[in-house]
C-alpha cells in the first residue's frame, strides 16, 4: 500500500503539472502555428488558408505557415493535423468535403468526437466554369448540350466525393443528363486542364475561378447557391436557369486535434471572429464570392454533425459507392 507521503506528493505534483499548463496556454502562442491546407495549392481553399494564416498572424502576434497536404478527397491533411499534439500548434482547414467523406471512405476515427472544431471561417457557392472553348454559354445550353451528346461532357472535380463531385452529380440528376466525372487532386490542377480544354465544366471554388474568368480564361455560367453574388453580379444561379431548388453551398473552417485546451479553442475562435469582423476581411471575402461566417466552437460542431447526416443521404440518393 502506498503511503499518505506518497499520495500527498502526486496530488502536489499534479497541481504543479496543471499550473504549468495553465500557464502554458495563457501564454499561448509562443511559436510559429501550423495551417495544414487539406487541398493543392492554387485552389479556393488554398486562397482562402493564406489569407487566414495573414489574419491570424496579425492577431496573435506569431506566425502562421501553411502547409498543403492533399490527397484522398482531404483526408491525408486531416490526419496528419488529427495526429499532432494538441497544443494548438497546428490547426487544420476544412471544407465541406470533410462532411461528405465519413459516407464515402472508410473512416478510422469519429468525424466529430476525434476532432476539435474551433470555428466556421466562411460560406459561399461554387462557379460553375466552362472552358473557352466550350460550345454552352447558358445553363439551359448547357442542358441541352450534354442531352444531344450523353457522356461527351467531360467535368471535372478536386476528388472523389468531394462537394465539388456532388454538387455536379446532383445537377446531372436535376437536369436528367449524363456527363462524365474526371477526379483530380485538387482545384489548382482541375482548373489549369480546363483551361487548356483537356475537361469542359467545373464546379469551382469561387475564390479561385474569378481571375481566371475576368481574363477570359474561363467563362462563368451560373453559380450554385440560391442567390446571385456581388462579385459577379450578372452571372445567374443554377434554379433561376431552369433547375428550381438546386442549392449547394462551400464553406471553410478550422478544426484542431481532439483534446484540445480549452482556452487554446476560445483564444483561435476570438481571433478568427476578429479577423472576421473587419472591413478588409469582409470585402475580401464578397470580392471573391463568398462572406463571413464565425460563430462559437459549438455551432461549428452542430453545424458539421448535421452536414455529415445531409450529406450521408445524398451520397445514398445519387447512387455514390464509398471507397
């Protein structure tokens, strides 16, 4: 039996121990933090950690690196930022693909209880693009295109099962056509083939597909939300061209390692929300179609549990296998 020293002395030492935490993250952060990007640069979720990572430099006095870690429709970044310490050193940035994936892939851990949501940093449509060279300028065009010539259409994608993947699949369905769907692994290289004509459509992320539309390297025939964007404001959505009801939505957020401190969560959440909040992040965001979101660790987590459940029934709906 051990004795009552013995006792007393591991309930001092856990004291310490916690004191030195607590410490520890009131002085948090010390050093550079970590951005794991779970996409290929030069795509909207790319444009957007950048940004963020400057946003949160600024507010935390310490600098934030990103890094691109892609590959199976996200999962490779998210693992690798699941595995890190939970010292707030390295974060995650997620896109609603993250939501999708449990109904597609075999998952190794829970996608709510094994993670930390922090905050959702922004929502917005996808840009339905088309190569310069595509014969379709319209929607209804376009419809009546890939009626003519079923499977001709070849679309392209960020990856097996991302939001990308489905909000194509579900307009296939809506509008009763057949195209064919061209995986990559991320946005940067979908776009530079639909560019070159190598694929005809894409459902982009907004952020990235708008310089390349104002050059002429793309053309814009309608975005997926419910409503039109300020940025382009004469580009019209998918329902108001012939398919009433279709909404898809993007968004960005940023998780943590599971376990991780409280008052790590609350000081990232007052940040993000600050950056949020500012003019400059504001027109950032609505120049490049999408607009702020924030809110509390909480509502993050609600609103991905709820996604996971919506998304599940429409993998199931259109038909989709899980790998």
């Amino acid at each position: 039996m051990r004795s009552p020293y013995f006792r007393w002395f591991a309930a001092v030492g856990a004291c310490v121990l916690a004191a030195a935490s607590g410490v520890a993250q009131a002085d948090y952060p010390e050093r550079p933090i970590r951005l794991i990007v779970t996409f290929v640069p030069g795509g909207g979720a790319d444009l957007l950690a950048r940004y963020l990572g400057q946003a949160l430099t600024a507010e935390l006095k310490q600098t934030v690196v990103v890094e691109n870690r892609p590959g199976a429709g996200g999962m490779i970044g998210v693992e690798t930022g699941r595995n890190a310490p939970a010292d707030g050193y390295t974060l995650t940035l997620i896109s609603s693909s993250y939501t999708v994936n449990p109904s597609l892939y075999r998952m190794s851990f829970d996608p709510v209880a094994d993670i930390t949501p922090i905050v959702q940093v922004s929502r917005g449509p996808l840009l339905v693009v088309a190569s310069p060279g595509f014969a379709p300028n319209t929607v209804p065009e376009l419809i009546d295109y890939a009626k003519k010539h079923p499977g001709a259409i070849n679309y392209a994608s960020s990856g097996q099962g991302s939001v990308i993947h489905l909000a194509n699949e579900m307009f296939n369905r809506k509008a009763g056509v057949e195209m064919t769907h061209i995986p990559y692994k991320g946005g940067g290289n979908a776009q530079n083939d639909l560019m070159a004509g190598q694929v005809q459509l894409y459902f982009a992320a907004t952020a990235s597909a708008l310089p390349h539309v104002a050059s002429g390297k793309m053309k814009a025939l309608a975005v997926t939300t419910a409503t039109r964007i300020a940025a382009l404001p004469n580009v019209p959505t998918i329902a108001e061209s012939g398919l009433p009801g279709y909404d898809a939505t993007l968004w960005y957020g940023l998780i943590g390692p599971k376990n991780l401190p409280a008052p790590i969560v609350e000081k990232l959440n007052a940040a993000v929300n600050r950056a949020l909040l500012t003019p400059e992040a504001r027109e950032k965001l609505l120049a490049d179609g999408a607009e702020p979101a924030g809110g509390t660790p909480a509502e993050f987590t609600t609103a991905i549990r709820n996604e996971i459940s919506q998304w599940g029934k429409v993998v199931q709906d259109l038909g989709i296998k899980p790998e």
